[in-house]
C-alpha cells in the first residue's frame, strides 16, 4: 500500500503526462490541469509536484529541443515509467473498490 | 521578443537548484512571453514576480551544502590526516613552525596578562566614572605643572558650594606630618613595629570609595576623631583570630593619643593607585593649630564623586574661578603680592578620572608610583611583533616548501578538487599548527608567568575562571590560523596541475622575492629590539654609575631613630666611638627617594614682592651631614661647631645660585616664609630626585630632624658593621628593630621601575629574536636541501669548504643589511623618544647602531652556517646518486 503514495494534485499531474503523452513538458501540463479542471496552478506548485515525482521514479524526463520563444532554453519532456504506471493503476483499482463497495443505499440516501 | 525584470530573473537563478534551473526558466518565460502578448507587460511582470515567488519550494530550491558535497565530514577528515602526516614527515620543519609560534603566542598571552592588568586598575569602585581627582594647573612660562595636593579647607569648599558634587574626601601621607611610616604597637604591648603605608584619609573618601568592610560600620568607622581602620592582613597582624574592633593602636610612641580601631576592610586589591593599609582618621585632627582652616599650605590630595549627569569640564571651570576668587585672591592680598592677576590667570584646575589615574599620570607630581600609558603601548606593539615575526616564519616555510606538495594539489585537482577545496585544506592544516602552538604556547605560558611576575614585579595570574578566557584562545588560535595559512593556502592551491605533475614547477622559487622581503621585516624588528635593550642598558648603567655631586658608597642609614627622643645625639657619639664608622650624620633629608621632601618659596632679602619665588627644597641638617655624604662645597665653607652663628647661616645648591640670579652668592640673605638665612658656602649640585628631573634649588640649614642618622663606614665587612650598630642600638632602644638601608641599594631602588622595564624589554626582545633566528635556521636548511645538486658538483670540481659556506650565506647577508639600513632610523626615532624622558640621559651614539648590527649579522651567521657547514661536510656523492 504504502509504496504506491499519490497524492491528490500528484495523481492529476500524473495522468495528465499521460495525457499529453508525448508533449508533456511545464507549460503545456500547466495549461492542461487548469483547463480541464478549472483551477489554476502556479509554474512553482506543479514543478515541485514534477520533481517529486521524478524522484520517486514515477516519471523519467528527457531534455528537448531550445526554441526562440523560450529564449534558448529547453523543454524538458516527461513520461510515466512502469513504475509509474503501476502506482495510478493501484490508485485507480483502490478508488473502482471503494466505490464498488459503497452501498447503494448510502448514495440515494445522499442524492435524494 | 519581451524580456522579463532582470532582477527577479537573477534572484530565481540565485536559490533554484541547478539542474532544475534551465526547464523551469525556459517554462517561466514562455508564460511570461504569452501574457505579455495577451494581458500587456505590467501584468505579465507582476504575475512573472509571483510565479518566481511560488517557485520557493522545497525540491526546487539549491540545497544548502552545495551540488557537489553531500557530506564533507570524511574530507575534512582527510585533510587533518594528510596535514598531521606532513608534519610528522618534516619534523624539523613542522618542529620549528609550532615551536616559534608557541613562544609567539607565550609572549602575547604574558603581555596580553600584563596590558590587561594595567587597564584594570582603579575600575573597581561602584560608580568608579563619577569620581574624579582635583588637579591644580599652574603654567610657567608655557611649562605646565601639574598637582595634586590642595589646601585643607579646599574639601569643605568643593562640598559646601557646588551642588554638583556629591562627596568630597581627601588623604594626607606627608611624611613631615608622621603619616606615611610610623612605629605602631599595641596598646598593651611594648613591641614596636614598622608600617610604611600609612595614610590620614577623611571619612568621606571612604564613602567615596567604598571598600569592603569586615568589622565596623562603614559610614562611621573613621567618624570620631582618633580613630583607625587597619586591613585585614593588618589586623591579622597586630590581632590574629581577633575582632580588633574598639581596641587601641600606639603610633610612635605617642601614648597621649592613642587610636581606636573603628573598622577593618578587605585588603586593597593590587591594582589601585592608593596603597595603603592603615588609615587614620582625620576628622578632629590637626598638624599645628589653624591647619584645618589655613589656605596657606597644599598637603591634601582630594577627590571628587560628582552627580549623575554632570559634565567634569565646566565643573571643573566654575570651580576654578569660585575658589580662586573666594579664597585664593584674598589670601594673596593678604601676604601683599604684586603679581596677583599673572598668578591667577595662570593656574587653573583640571578634574582627573579617577581611572585615568594609574596610566595617564604623567607629569602630575601625586608622590606615587604609575604605570605608564606608552608603556602598555610598546608592550603591544611588541607582542604584535613577536607573533607577526612567528607568522612569518609558518608562511616562509610553508611557500618555501610548496614543491614537497604541489604533486598532492596537481593530483587532488586532477581528481576533481576545486580551488575552495585546497583552500581549505591549506587552512585547516594551519589550524591543526596553530591550535598545537596553542597548547605549546599556553603551557610555556603557564611555566613563564612565575618569573614574569618577579620580572615585573606583578602578581598576574591566569584567568581561567573568567568566562572569556578559554573562548578568547580558541578564537585567537582560529583567527591566527588562518592569518598565517591564508597567504600559503592560496598560494598552494594556485598550482597549475598539468605543469605541476610534468614537474616542471622550479621548486618554491617563485615568491622568493616576497620571503626575502618577510626575512628583512623580520631581522628589522628584531635589530630595533636590539638597539633598544643596548640603549636602556647604557642609560641603567649611565644612571647608576653618574657623578651624582655625593658618595654614595659605604653609606649606611637608620631609620625611626626619633624614637630616641633626647638621646639621639649620645647616640650619635656612641656610633662615632666605632672603628668602622667614619663619621655619623642626623637629616631626614638623603639624596634618595623616600626620604623626606618638602616645597619651600625662597627669594631674595627685600625683593619677596618684586621677584617670582624661586622654589626648592628646605633641608635641615648636622654638622656633619656634608662630610658624610661626600658632598662638596664649591664656594665658602661647611658649617662649623664654634660658630654660633651659623645657627641661621644656610648652604645653597648651585641651582639655587643659578635660579636666585646670585653674582656672589657668599653673604646673600634668602628669605624663607618669615625666617631670613645668610649664606656661608655653595654645595655642588646633586640629585636627590631621579634622574628623570632636574634638580632643584635646595637651600641646607643646621636644624633638628631625628628620623634618619647616617653613617660613613670604612669597613668592607657589612654584616659585621650591621651587628655592632644594632648592637649600640639595643642599648638605646631594646623595643625597637633597627632598620637598616645602604644609600647605594636605596638609589638604585629609585630606578627600579626603569630596570624593570629594561628586562621586560630585554626578555621579550630575546623571544622576538629566537622566533626570527628559527625561521632563518629553517630557511637556510631548506636552500641547502634545494642546492644540494649544485653544491655537491661544486664540491667534485674542487670548491672549498669556505666557497660553499660563503655561496650560501651570501644571499642572507644582503637581507640583513638591508634590514640594518631599515632599523637604524626606526631605532633611533623610538628610543629618542624614549631618552628624552630623562633629564639626564645617555647621548645616542653610532657604535650602538654599529654593535647592534654586527650582532644581528653574527646572530644570522651562526644561525646560517651550520647548515651551510653541514652541507660543505656532506659527502657529494650522495647529492648526487639519486640521478
């Protein structure tokens, strides 16, 4: 259980590398979350997040191409590793059980 | 393309992590870029700032230790390794740099010791910054003399009419009035003993003061008149294991009055300026009747504590002007003089910190004996000197030995060290000398201060209870580290490594100039300190050798003789009568300190108002007073028993001749106070004062004053001369020890601070030049080591012993004497300066300079040769085999 440790912002930021798959550097993630969540998220939050990450294994960067309008500097390009991949399927399979297992009672109970 | 603020930029660049930096500004200015095309600059740059703000993170900022370290214990355990190996492996080298920096930093701790107890004095008394010391100014002629005895209704002036002043108390140890020394015993005893620290002090400076009471109320204790308060190691003294409180002490023999024990203190520290242990009272007290509320006569030293707040300067101006014109104009019109408006406008008074008292009283005549404030500044300087010549020598070695590490720093920055990293090798090697020099430094310290303490006559001690102590060495032995490592660290760390480890670096030659340049600043400190010792030891030796007008050989003295009351002169006569004595003379009045002096106004008959008094000293004498001193009459006659007349014929000094304007002084009538004396003969001069002074008029009359009988002896056996003298003495005064005292021991007495200073000069001089002399030794080693090759082929091609010798010399020889042309004026400049304290005085010559320099060329020559010697003696193959 423990080794697979997700936290909410983390697991976003994950799947949304996914998402992007092969275009997933900063800006584009950045631009990403807040459209598709509605919420913004600063350069520092997600660069922390992707750090974090990097370094738990979950996610493996490679350097880009510098373009003009980044004044020379590179992109810096992420991918979910095997690890990775396993750590949001253990995320994923341990929500689907949870919400399995609620009773259907409870919900209506909430809904109604 | 829109470039976001710089400065925000710099600052993100400055915490981010390194590897991080690049993505993350590339991601940064991309956003900045697109806002700036939709929202317009001003908000591109205000969210840029707080995007670079956000980014504060941990994981995206640098950590602290830096990308390369993650941890630097093992490489600094690596550097005291290697630091402790190379010092193991040059032993001789390692040995000379701690131990010069070991005695360095011994002779600092002694001086610092030494500064720190001569600051210290006087800072003891609660509010000690409000009590000050009244000093009279009186300015001849552009001469200013300064002093410190006032009239005795001066107190109770300052008290009653300047509100500023809180109290006022004074002292009196005028030896005319029998304070000072006495013969004191207890009431119930018979037994006399000699106190020679007795002072009349009033109540009030106690309450200034404030010493630490054992026995007595500290506010009452000297309030009635006849009463006493005694040290503690006093009142161990005359009462052991007793409460001496209310019992009774006998001065002199004076058993109509004796004094009541009103209180006991703790015995004064060391370092005060008053030091006395006996203190009688002067409330109720007088010396003649009238004294206490006559303006005539300045005995008093008085001091002042003044109210919070007030500023001494215009106290002491108001106080000027209200007691000159209140007291001192009518007293002057009194008497009739003439020059009132000069004498006024010419004197002044000045109020003295009472911890300024100790180091800046020079020229203030108070009777006492001072530290002196440019002492405590050449102590400094030369502690300075000693560790910076102790720097020198660790830096020399350490450049001139780089060779033996520059394949270690070529490698060890192959291998990946930075600059930073060699650095701080170099220094923590210097750390790990320094830190061993400390410890050596500390215990030669500890095993010096004995003698140190006999040297200059102190009672220092470490202080290693005082909560600085030990955090102050270590900071030192830090802070010197890195002072003598820093120019050898950076100098080491600069090698090249490709050149270094291809060898081609020629062996430690590249800063020669600047170690030639470190050995002249040495050996110039260390010429200076010579040419200083040689200059205090002639002027010791002028001084105690000097023609002084009197003879002061064979001279013996008693003192406390008054105690025989009538029977002095059958005294005197029963002396006479011994083989050994030559002739027998009662004065108070030697030509040494510590006999009695006094201030008299001397002018000539019928022109007292006319003239400015000229003043001297008033000596009663014997008859036989000039025979046995040796003194001369240069014109006239010594006085003579069958005239009656010379009961009021005085003698005068040829000072007094000078100064009174006398063309034939035979006849003259000088009037003192009221009493006129004719003169019958003229005294070569003769000083009575230390050599630091002129000499003073001094007019001799015949008169009683018992305290004091000489002797001339003719004997060589002192110890048999003491023993027949006590003996005589015994019969005259079976309760009373005899003290004994030879003039030429108490004169050389007078300069015992001079002589003191003399070894302590001397004694750190040595230091200074040992210190310089080992790094010299060690210098010239290393060359041999360097030159071995060239001089083992010299020695194959049938160079000589002396060739070798003098090859190697030679360079040293020109540092010296450019260190010698350097030292000259220096010297001459310092101890000029120094000379001109003395009124008599040695003159500055150039064979001092001349001897000096020879020395210090002869010191380097031996220190040189034996190793320039080893090296001739070597057997040349072996320089040569390795190749």
């Amino acid at each position: 259980m423990k080794q697979y440790q997700l936290g909410e912002f983390e697991e976003v930021v994950m799947l949304t590398v996914g998402v992007l798959y092969d275009k997933a550097y900063g800006v584009a993630i950045k631009k990403e979350i807040e459209s598709r969540l509605r919420r913004s998220v600063s350069v520092g939050a997600l660069q922390s997040a992707l750090a974090r990450l990097e370094q738990k294994g979950y996610l493996k960067s490679y350097e880009g191409e510098a373009s003009e309008e980044r004044a020379g500097r590179p992109k810096k390009f992420f991918q979910i590793t095997a690890y990775g991949r396993k750590a949001i399927e253990f995320t994923r399979k341990t929500r689907e059980e949870l919400w399995s297992d609620i009773p259907k009672v409870a919900l209506k109970l909430i809904m109604g | 393309m829109p470039h976001p603020p710089q400065i925000i930029l710099r600052f993100f660049r400055w915490y981010v992590h390194p590897k991080l930096r690049d993505s993350i500004e590339g991601d940064l200015i991309e956003l900045y870029r697109e806002r700036v095309r939709e929202k317009g600059k001003r908000k591109a740059d205000i969210l840029f700032a707080a995007d670079v703000l956000l980014c504060l993170r941990r994981g995206i900022i640098r950590p602290a230790e830096g990308h390369q370290q993650i941890n630097t214990y093992g490489m600094l355990k690596n550097y005291f390794t290697i630091g402790w190996r190379s010092l193991l492996k040059q032993r001789m080298y390692s040995a000379i740099k701690i131990g010069g920096f070991a005695l360095g930093i011994a002779a600092c701790i002694l001086i610092s010791l030494f500064i720190k107890d001569e600051l210290s004095y006087d800072k003891q008394y609660p509010n000690a910054n409000r009590i000050y010391r009244v000093i009279g100014v009186g300015n001849h002629n552009g001469q200013l003399s300064k002093g410190v005895h006032f009239q005795p209704p001066m107190a109770k002036a300052l008290r009653e009419e300047y509100i500023e002043i809180e109290k006022v108390g004074r002292y009196n140890n005028v030896e005319l009035f029998g304070a000072a020394n006495a013969e004191v015993r207890r009431a119930d005893q018979m037994e006399n003993l000699y106190e020679d620290h007795i002072t009349f002090i009033d109540q009030e400076l106690f309450d200034i003061f404030q010493p630490k009471f054992i026995y007595g109320n500290p506010a009452k204790a000297l309030a009635e008149p006849l009463s006493v308060v005694l040290t503690r190691s006093k009142a161990e003294k005359y009462y052991p294991g007793e409460n001496p409180l209310g019992k009774s002490l006998i001065f002199n023999d004076d058993k109509a009055r004796p004094f009541t024990i009103g209180g006991v203190i703790e015995d004064l520290p060391p370092n005060t300026h008053l030091p006395f242990d006996i203190f009688l009272t002067l409330s109720g007290w007088e010396f003649w009747k009238g004294e206490q509320t006559s303006w005539c006569c300045s005995n008093y030293p008085t001091y002042i504590k003044i109210k919070e707040g007030t500023d001494p300067h215009e106290l002491a101006k108001k106080i000027t002007k209200g007691v000159i014109d209140k007291y001192i104009i009518p007293m002057l019109k009194e008497e009739g003089r003439s020059d009132i408006d000069e004498i006024v406008k010419n004197s002044w008074i000045e109020l003295q910190p009472v911890t300024d008292i100790h180091l800046k009283s020079e020229g203030i005549w108070d009777g006492l004996s001072h530290g002196d404030i440019r002492f405590v500044w050449l102590f400094s300087a030369v502690a300075a000197f000693i560790l910076i010549i102790a720097s020198i020598n660790f830096i020399n070695l350490s450049t001139a030995r780089s060779a033996n590490r520059a394949k270690e720093v070529g490698l060890r920055k192959v291998v990946g060290s930075v600059r930073s990293n060699l650095v701080g090798q170099f220094l923590a090697e210097s750390l790990l000398y320094s830190v061993l020099s400390f410890v050596f430094g500390l215990v030669l310290a500890i095993l010096l201060l004995p003698y140190f303490n006999i040297v200059a006559s102190k009672s220092l001690e470490m202080p290693w209870l005082d909560w600085w102590f030990v955090p102050a060495l270590v900071a030192a032995s830090l802070f010197v580290g890195v002072l003598a490592g820093i120019y050898p660290a950076l100098y080491l760390s600069s090698f090249r490594p490709i050149q270094v480890l291809k060898g081609n670096l020629s062996m430690g030659s590249r800063s020669s100039s600047l170690r030639g340049g470190l050995v002249v600043f040495q050996f110039t400190i260390s010429i200076v300190l010579i040419v200083g010792t040689f200059i205090i030891y002639r002027q010791m030796n002028f001084i105690l050798n000097k023609k002084l007008g009197y003879d002061k050989q064979q001279v013996l003295y008693m003192e406390g003789t008054h105690m025989l009351g009538n029977q002095i002169q059958t005294f005197k006569e029963e002396l006479k009568k011994l083989p050994m004595v030559k002739s027998v003379s009662i004065s108070d009045y030697l030509p040494v300190r510590g006999t009695k002096r006094n201030g008299n106004q001397f002018s000539l008959e019928g022109r007292g108002k006319i003239d400015k008094p000229v003043s001297g000293q008033f000596w009663r004498i014997d008859h036989d007073y000039i025979k046995t001193l040796g003194m001369h009459i240069t014109d006239g006659r010594d006085f003579d028993r069958d005239m009656a007349s010379d009961s009021s014929a005085a003698l005068i000094n040829q000072e007094m001749v000078k100064q009174l304007g006398l063309k034939d002084p035979l006849g003259a009538r000088i009037v003192n106070y009221s009493q006129t004396w004719t003169v019958i003969g003229v005294v070569e001069n003769f000083n009575f004062e230390s050599l630091k002074h002129n000499i003073d008029p001094v007019m001799l009359t015949l008169g009683n004053s018992p305290t004091i009988v000489s002797m001339k002896i003719s004997s060589e056996d002192l110890q048999g001369t003491i023993a027949s003298v006590t003996e005589v003495w015994k019969k005259f005064a079976p309760n009373q020890p005899a003290r004994f005292a030879f003039l030429d021991e108490s004169y050389a007495r007078m300069y015992d601070d001079v002589k003191r200073m003399g070894k302590i000069f001397t004694s750190f001089a040595v230091f200074a030049i040992i210190v310089a002399c080992l790094g010299l030794f060690a210098l010239s080693a290393f060359m041999v080591e360097q030159r071995s090759k060239e001089i083992s082929i010299r020695l194959v091609l049938g160079a000589s012993m002396n060739n070798i010798v003098r090859l190697l010399t030679q360079n040293f020889m020109a540092l010296i004497m450019i260190s010698i042309v350097l030292a000259t004026p220096i010297a001459w400049y310092v101890m000029q300066k120094w000379l001109e304290d003395f009124a008599f005085r040695v003159e500055m010559s150039w064979e001092i300079f001349l001897v000096a320099g020879l020395l210090s060329i002869l010191i380097a020559i031996v220190t040189i040769s034996f190793q320039a010697i080893r090296a001739a003696l070597t057997n040349p193959v072996n320089g040569l085999r390795s190749e």
